[in-house]
C-alpha cells in the first residue's frame, strides 16, 4: 500500500498523465467499481471493458478527468470538438447491453458478493504456497496470481503444460509464461473457489 499514492504525487508534481489500465479491474473485480477507488487513487484517466458488458459484447471506454475533456472542448469555434471516429463508435448493441449490465451489477450487489468472496479466495490460493515449484502468490478482491518457478532452461513451459492441463480437467486457466492468473466469476460460490483451488493443487503437482 502507498505505492499507487506515491506514483500520483510524482505525476502530479512533474505534469505527467496518470493513466490507469482498468480493463480487468474495473467494474467490480477489486470490490469496488474501480481499482482507483480500491486504492484511493484517482487517476487522470481510465481506461475499460471487459466486464462493462459482461464481456458478451465487445465494448471498451475511457474515463478523464475534467481537466483533460475541458481541453477537448475549448478549442476554436469552427472546429469539431474530438475529431475521432471508429466504424464501431457507440453501437447501439453494445451501449444496450452495458445498460443492461450495470443495471444487474447494481440490483444484485455484486460488487458486495466480491468483498465476501476475498477472504475466501484468500485463504484458499495461499494455501499453495507449500507446493516446491511456487515462488509467489498474491490476491486482491477477486482476483489472483501464482507465479511458478521456470523449468530449467524452458521458461513458460510449466504455465503452458499446467493452462493444457486445466483444459483437460474443464478448468479454463490465465497463464502468462509462468505466471497462473485467476479472476472467477461474481457469482461464484464460497466452495466453487476451493473447488477450484483443489484442482489447481492436482495440476501444477501432476504437471510441474
């Protein structure tokens, strides 16, 4: 903690854009609607998707700060005040249903089902640490990483044999080279994230 409010201080002291990448952590995954307000950190700009439309629909956005849209549109009369354009602005199917999302995030209290659901995916994924073969773990809200040690002269070779391994076994696994990330679904339950704890335990032993 205090790393992210350092990293504002040093932005703001020197003119720089603080720009958070919130794709996976925004809309409730860290129990709040974004990291920023997780961590106390507000941030010049954010960026985000993923979960906004419960990732069915492809949809992406950015949040600024009031200084940075004021210098969009106060430019001169005769000109456009953001002259940008993308075939796929604004669609219509995506904007319904991320209406549609929000509006079930909020009814149902998901981002209070993620605050419950920490300390359980907490207890559970550190209990891995006893495995030879995992150099770190870390967690935070809903979400979740084991870092595994190289195979000798192969790295990556384990995430990838454990991420082929996930699929035999139904479980979908993140592996970046050696890096097994976790972000479960909201409405998981209290003995869905043991389960699959549990099954991660038989994979990384039978494979690493």
């Amino acid at each position: 903690m205090g790393y992210l409010q350092r990293l504002r201080e040093i932005c703001t002291r020197h003119g720089i854009l603080l720009i958070f990448d919130e794709v996976i952590t925004g809309f409730g995954r860290m129990g709040a609607a974004f990291g920023a307000q997780r961590f106390g950190v507000t941030p010049d700009m954010i960026c985000f998707a993923k979960a906004v439309t419960n990732g069915i629909v492809p949809m992406g956005g950015v949040i600024v700060s009031d200084a940075i849209y004021n210098t969009f549109m106060t430019g001169p009369e005769n000109a456009i005040e953001f002259c940008h354009g993308y075939t796929y602005s604004g669609h219509p199917l995506a904007a319904a249903v991320g209406n549609v999302v929000l509006d079930v995030m909020e009814r149902e209290d998901l981002f209070a089902q993620v605050r419950a659901l920490e300390p359980v995916l907490e207890e559970s994924i550190h209990t891995l640490s006893d495995l030879p073969v995992v150099a770190d773990i870390r967690n935070v809200g809903l979400t979740a990483a084991i870092d595994l040690k190289p195979a000798e002269g192969k790295p990556g070779a384990r995430g990838l044999a454990i991420f082929e391994a996930g699929l035999q076994q139904g479980q979908l696994l993140r592996c970046t080279a050696d890096t097994i990330s976790f972000g479960p679904p909201f409405i998981s339950t209290a003995q869905e994230l043991r389960d699959m704890v549990a099954t991660v335990r038989n994979l990384i032993s039978a494979v690493a």
